[in-house]
C-alpha cells in the first residue's frame, strides 16, 4: 500500500512539469550556448540530487560524491576512447562508481563511521583520489590505448552514440535533451524510492538509528545500500559530463567541485527533492554571471555564500519559498472567499 | 649504515610534519570538537605571514613569531564572529568554516596573486657519510613539531588554564555556574589552536613555498591524523603522526610521495573499520 501524493509532492509534480515544458521548448527558439549553459547545470543537478538525497533523507553527509563523478567520467573517457562503443561506456560509468563505492562504503559504514566523520572522510576520499589522478602525467601511464596525462585531463572524448545506431552521434540539442530526460529520471526514482518501504527506512534512519536497528532492520545496510546508489547516480553525471565537454579532468574530484556540490543543495534546501535541483540552478547561474562579469574569484564568491547559508537561511530556498507561497495561498483564499467570512463572523455574533 | 641513518631521517622528518601540521587541528577539534575545515588556510596563512616577514626583513625566528601571533589573532576573530554562534551545531560549523576556507584562499589569490613565492632560510647542512647530506633545517622542523606538541599537551595537563579548559569543554554548564566565563576559555582555546597552525605554516614555507591553494594539501592528512588519533588528542596525534609518517615516509622513499599520501588513507579507512573511535579510546575501560 502506497500512501497518497501529499500536498508537496503535488506542488512538487506541478512546478516540475511547468519547468519541463519550458526546457523542452528551449532548443526551439534558443541558440546553443544556451543549452550548453543550461545541460551543465543539469549535470551538476544530478550531482546535487545525489548528495541532497543522502543528506536530506537518510542523514548521511558525503562530501565524497565528487569521487563518483570522477570515476564515471574517467570510466567514459577510457572505455570509449579505447574501444568506441560509448553505450557501455555510459554503463561503465554508472557501474564502476558503485562497486567503488560498495567498497569505500563499506569501510566507512560498517567502521561504524557517522555523522561529521563521515563528511571528513568522503571528503579526504576525494582529495586523494584526485592527487592520484594528478599524478598520472608520465605519458606511460596508460589504461589500453589511453593516456590518463594527469592534471591535463584527457580531451577530445567521441561523441555519444544512439545505441542502436552506432553510426549516428548525439549533438548539442540531443544531448540537451538527454541530460535533461536522465535528470527527470533520476529525480522520479529517487521519489519512487523515498515512498518504497526501503524509502521509508532510510527516512527511519535519519530520524532515530537506534530505533530503526531495534526493529529489525540493520542501518549499516541500507546506509550501504544508498551510497551505492547514490555512487552510481553520481557516476551517471560523471559520465553525461565527459559526453557534454567531451574532456574529463582532476578539477572534476578537487575540493571545489566537492564544495560547490553541498554548496547547491544547501542554497536549494536538503529537505525536498525539488532542493538540490533549484540551488545547483540559482548558483550555477549566478557563479557563471560573476565569472562572466569578472567580479573576481568565484572562491570568495563561493564561500560567502556557503557562510550565509548556514547562518541567515540554513532551510534552503525551497522550503522559504514554499512558506511563503503557502502564507500567500493562504491569505488569496481566504480574500476570494470574503462573504464566507462574513457569514461566518456574522453567525457568532 | 649511512643508508639506513638517512632513512631513519627520512621516517623521522616525515612523522614531524604530520605533527607538525596536526597539532593545532588537535587543539581545535581535538579539544573544542570544532570542525575546523579551514585548518589548511589557517596553515597557509602563517606560511604567508612568514613571507610578510621576509619582506619587511625580519630574522626568521622572528617571522614565525609573527605569524604564530597573527594567525592566534585571526583565529580569535574568526571565533568571535562565526564560530561562536554555531557551538552545538557541528554540520553547520563544518560548513561555514569551509565557507571560510574558500573565502581565504579567493582572498589571498585576489590580493596576492596564484603564484607560488619562496621563503629563504640559509642554514646549511650535515654531512652524513659521502654521498648523503641532511638539512640542518629539516632538524629544526623535528624539534620544532615535537616541542609544539609537546607544549600544548603540557599546557592542558598540568597548568591552571588547561584544567580550567578541559573542564569547559567536558561540562561547561556546571563549569559556568562555578564563575568561569566559558567564553573566553573557547576564544582563548581556539586562538591558540590557531597560533599553532599560523607556526606549523610558517615552518613549512621555506621548504614548500606559499601558494593560496597550499592548505588543501593539510587539511586532509590534519583530519586523518586527529580522529584516527581518537579521544586523547595529543597522545593519539602522537600515534598516528606516527604510524602514517612511518607509512608516508618508508612508501614514498620506496615509491613515490603521491603513493605514499595514497597509503596514508587507505591505511586511515582500514584501521577505523576495525577501531572505529580511533587510537586512542576510552569506550569500554572503565
């Protein structure tokens, strides 16, 4: 038995479809920077929406996720320039994150390893990871054909091809709409996950381990269970990032990148779905406005943003906007209906 | 022999840095539980202030005086107007210093440009056998990293501060009610967490240089080495500046220093797997 679509959701589903039929129609009145513009920060999106689930859901803070988004791009760039069949690639992109992180996960999870620990943990995961890659610049080193020339990154990935059709290739408008239909995806499972009875655990977990371990459930495994999806969803961006700029680089696991991650679901709010989404909207855009205005370092940018989220709005935008919203409909229904209220103070007196 | 003196040093040198650059994160997150993100800029910070030093010509000694006072400063303020209103709150904490943290390194590199600039220090060198020479500056470093830790762990055991301190942290509703102005043990506390840090950069420039982005290098081996040190912050700093310098050193003279970082996590995710509150806890003895 499923529980009905709560008001939320129902706000939720709307906004969704409105900004769908919006993004759908752009390629057919706008150029191709602009869906260039807009497909990254789906990418990102799917990034967010990775770490936002963990966070907001389950209580899990995985600074991390840049990890995954590395390993799926990397994954892509080496299997498809080595072989040319970029369909596995893209599985290889979203597979080889989740057995990586099946493995990190299960030392940190079953270590017993929560909370801030956690957070610390991922995140020196990623900033290894990326000294690693960084320090792939011997142009021995090679997967196959492929050279992984350390902070280089590697260039000149080959386009996305139709699975079924291999000579056909995926261009901008394509791939704009590919990105956007993964993205949409993602999202819809993750909704369909939050309302199964693993969902319903998870959200357990958050709110009281203890009791969810009491009743039967092991926490371990289900923490497990959502890194490893979440690994793999990170993965999945990693991978539609390599097909978008058809370049991989370090800069993809560095610190930043994992900043700007929680840096968006905070913004956009961790408590809903619809959070991760908005805040990678409102800060990627606003960080590509201020690189394009040349109001000097996105860092300081950054990180002012970052301070002011946790000290004036912690909640995110989405749920302040929602309240608001709510407030407004609040007052627009009790003005459409004055007569009511009339009758109803006239019937006390 | 020679050889096996140099790889000695070697191990030795590699054990003082993780000291050197954990011991004011032992302070700040040993002690307050604050999850200071911004623990490497703080590091690059001092090592900026050394460079400050050098410009205005100071004697050396004088520029890590400086920037053990300046960095102390800075962290004095930082706790005043950020970390003060989020004690209790450890994520937000962990976020807004990472805030601060990319804050430093965009202000530093819009004042001072990307580049990587030099602190010089003439002291010469050590002859060990033929082949082998040891900079008598990398001894400083060793003697300078244990003396830091040796005189913060003094500094909490066995002063009238240190009690005053540890009890504030342990208790400090009770601690308040016996007239302690918890407020300032928490600034002062922080202050020199961050003095030591500012000391820790400082002693590090002349053998790294300064760049804005150095402290991303620091923070992930301080973070490593604090809680896999576990609940004694100074005596598991100790222990684990000793197993992951041990692993660092004996790796990256076997290998390559990037192998040899690499080994030092892994190693940290194998080893709290199996002692998940660190080195050094006290779960489960009394």
């Amino acid at each position: 038995m499923t529980p009905k679509l709560s008001t939320t959701e129902i706000a939720t589903l709307i906004i969704l479809a409105l900004a769908s039929v919006a993004i759908l129609a752009v390629p057919k009145f706008a150029g191709l920077s602009l869906q260039l513009d807009l497909s990254i920060i789906f990418v990102y999106a799917i990034l967010a929406l990775s770490m936002g689930f963990m966070w907001g859901q389950v209580g899990m803070l995985s600074f991390g996720q840049t990890v995954f988004f590395g390993i799926g791009g990397y994954s892509y760039a080496i299997f498809a320039l080595n072989t040319g069949d970029t369909t596995t690639a893209m599985l290889l992109a979203i597979l080889l994150p989740m057995l990586v992180a099946a493995l990190l996960g299960y030392f940190i999870i079953y270590g017993g390893i929560n909370d801030i620990y956690f957070a610390v943990i991922t995140m020196v995961a990623t900033i290894a990871l990326e000294k690693a890659v960084r320090a792939t610049s011997d142009p021995r080193i090679k997967i196959g054909d492929v050279r992984l020339q350390g902070q280089n990154g590697i260039a000149a990935l080959p386009d996305l091809k139709v699975p079924w059709n291999p000579s056909e290739t995926l261009f901008v408008t394509e791939v704009y709409y590919l990105i956007f239909i993964a993205m949409l995806l993602v999202t819809a499972a993750y909704a369909l996950l939050l309302r199964a009875r693993v969902g319903r655990v998870l959200v357990g977990i958050r709110e009281n381990e203890q009791r969810i371990a009491l009743l039967g459930y092991d926490p371990r495994r289900y923490k497990l269970l959502i890194f490893v999806i979440s690994g793999g969803v990170a993965g999945l961006a990693g991978g539609l990032y390599a097909v978008w700029g058809n370049f991989v680089a370090p800069e993809m696991m560095n610190l930043n990148a994992s900043a700007s991650v929680v840096i968006n679901v905070l913004v956009g709010g961790k408590a809903s779905l619809l959070g991760p989404l908005v805040g990678t909207g409102i800060v990627q855009s606003l960080t590509s406005w201020l690189g394009s205005a040349g109001v000097g370092q996105v860092n300081v940018v950054l990180g002012l943003i970052l301070i002011a989220a946790v000290q004036v709005f912690p909640q995110g935008v989405v749920p302040m906007v929602s309240a608001i919203c709510r407030w407004g409909l609040g007052h627009l229904v009790r003005l459409a209906q004055p007569s009511r209220r009339a009758s109803a103070t006239g019937g006390k007196q | 022999m020679y050889d096996a003196i140099i790889f000695l040093y070697q191990i030795l040198f590699s054990i003082s840095l993780f000291i050197l650059i954990s011991t004011g994160l032992a302070v700040i997150f040993g002690m307050m539980k604050v999850i200071n993100l911004a623990q490497g800029e703080f590091i690059m910070l001092g090592a900026y202030f050394a460079l400050l030093g050098e410009v205005i010509g100071l004697p050396f000694i004088l520029s890590v005086v400086l920037a053990m006072v300046g960095v102390g400063l800075f962290g004095v303020l930082v706790e005043r107007l950020l970390i003060r209103f989020l004690y209790g709150r450890l994520t937000d904490t962990l976020l807004a210093t990472w805030g601060l943290s990319l804050l430093m390194i965009g202000a530093v590199t819009t004042f001072l440009g990307p580049q990587v600039a030099g602190v010089s220090v003439e002291t010469g060198r050590i002859a060990v056998g033929e082949v082998y020479s040891i900079s008598v500056y990398n001894l400083y470093i060793i003697l300078v990293a244990f003396a830091a830790l040796a005189s913060c762990w003094a500094l909490w055991r066995y002063t009238t501060f240190g009690m005053i301190a540890r009890a504030v942290m342990a208790n400090p509703g009770m601690t308040s009610a016996l007239g302690v102005d918890c407020h300032r043990y928490y600034m002062l506390t922080f202050g020199i967490g961050s003095a030591i840090s500012g000391l820790a950069g400082a002693m590090l420039a002349p053998i790294v240089g300064t760049q804005p982005t150095m402290g991303g290098l620091y923070v992930a081996q301080a973070f490593v080495s604090v809680i896999t040190g576990g609940e004694l912050p100074f005596l598991g700093t100790l222990l684990a500046g000793g197993l992951f310098g041990t692993t660092n050193g004996v790796l990256s003279y076997a290998y390559s220093q990037v192998i040899g970082e690499i080994g030092v996590f892994l190693i940290a995710i194998v080893l709290l797997r199996f002692l998940p509150h660190g080195m050094t806890s006290q779960k489960g003895r009394s």
